[in-house]
C-alpha cells in the first residue's frame, strides 16, 4: 500500500479486556514506532522497533502493554487487562532506516467503557 | 532531546501568511528540526525540515537562525483546509521524539 495502515480504526472494549492493535508499515521501512495520543495532546512515544528487534519500549505505562513484530513488518500492539486510563488514539509510525521523517497511520481509537 | 516550546493556538484570515515560531534552546548540534501537520482523526503528516539558514518547500518555509535556538514555520496565503495542529520537533536519526502539545491554528473565512 502506498501508506501505513492501522486495524481496527475504532476499537470499544469493556474494561479487564485484552484488546490487539494492527499496524502495517510501508514496504521497506525498517523503523517501526507506537505512539498514545490522549484528547487534546501531542504523541506520546510508546516503544520503537528495528526490523524485529524491539530497541525501546521506555515508553510504555505498564506492563499492561506488550508490542511484537515477529517477522519485521506488520506490528501488534496488545493492551491487557484495560483500564479506562488506557482509552486514547494509538498511533503507528514507520520510517526508513537512518531517516527521522516518520510516516504516521490514520490510528486506532481506543475507547474503553 | 531537545525540549520546544510553541504558542498553544493562533488564528489567521484566510490568504494570509501565517508564522509559527517555535523555541528549541537545547537543541543538540546534530539534531534537525520537523514540523508535522496534523488534522483531526488523522495521524501527523511532515511537512517540512531543516538543520539551518531557509528551507522551502512546495508546502511551507522553514527560517532557522544561525544559534538554532528557534525556528518559524512559513505557511504561505492559507485557506480553510491549512486550520489544524502544528508541531515543532528537534531530534536527529533515530530518537524517541517529543511531539508537545502544538501550536492549533484556526484560519478564519
């Protein structure tokens, strides 16, 4: 595809749900980024990857949160357990190697009830 | 990580040239610096970046003075369909950004 790509678009999950994000980046970037974005703020950087290795996950809140990207291309962010604090837009971020131009997905809202 | 400081939000008539200028005093010497473009429901989108002096693009100016320690957007004759959030970064190859919380511009009929 010509863009980063995020499934679901809306996400509605009842508290204590384990929830799984999807992010598609462009064909042939290496980088890989997860951002929080909360009502009203800027992204908040979540955990970054290169290729399938996870170089920084300081950004995640808890250990309510995981990330993986098994095979160096598509990304899955997983939110155990969710907590009302956890609803926000998440966004996926891809880039080329050595490149800090980020190219953004349209997101994933998170509304948790 | 450089720390930038932006105005919270700015209205504009549509047509006119529209300046946002961002604060950067602790930019590192290799850091550039990023304006990304953001609307709503949407993710960021670049629009422009710069190490120094002027760049320009076929969207925005970029003016860097030479102590770095700032920067001004340009955005040429804006319309209606330029009102969205603004965000000014320095960082350079791989960081964990900050994005802030941007400058919101309104452009006004």
């Amino acid at each position: 595809g010509a863009g980063v790509s995020q499934s679901p678009r809306y996400k509605v999950a009842k508290r204590g749900q384990d929830v799984a994000l999807r992010c598609d980046p462009i064909s042939g970037h290496v980088s890989l980024f997860w951002y929080q974005q909360a009502l009203g703020q800027g992204p908040e950087f979540l955990t970054y990857f290169q290729n399938e290795a996870q170089l920084d996950k300081s950004g995640l809140p808890s250990d309510r949160f995981f990330a993986e990207r098994p095979e160096g291309s598509v990304s899955t962010l997983k939110i155990q357990r969710t907590q009302q604090e956890d609803s926000a837009v998440y966004l996926c971020a891809s880039s080329f190697p050595g490149r800090d131009t980020q190219y953004f997905g349209p997101g994933t809202r998170l509304t948790v009830l | 990580l450089a720390k930038t400081t932006q105005p919270i939000s700015m209205d504009s008539y549509e047509g006119q040239e529209v300046n946002i200028t961002c604060s950067h005093n602790n930019i590192a010497t290799n850091d550039y610096i990023t304006w990304y473009q953001q609307f709503p429901s949407q993710g960021p989108r670049f629009i422009i970046q710069g190490y120094k002096t002027k760049v320009t693009n076929e969207v925005a100016s970029l003016f860097i003075p030479a102590d770095r320690k700032s920067s001004t957007l340009s955005l040429p004759r804006v319309s209606l369909s330029d009102t969205a959030v603004y965000y000014c970064l320095g960082a350079g190859g791989y960081q964990k950004v900050t994005f802030g919380t941007g400058t919101k511009l309104q452009v006004i009929p």
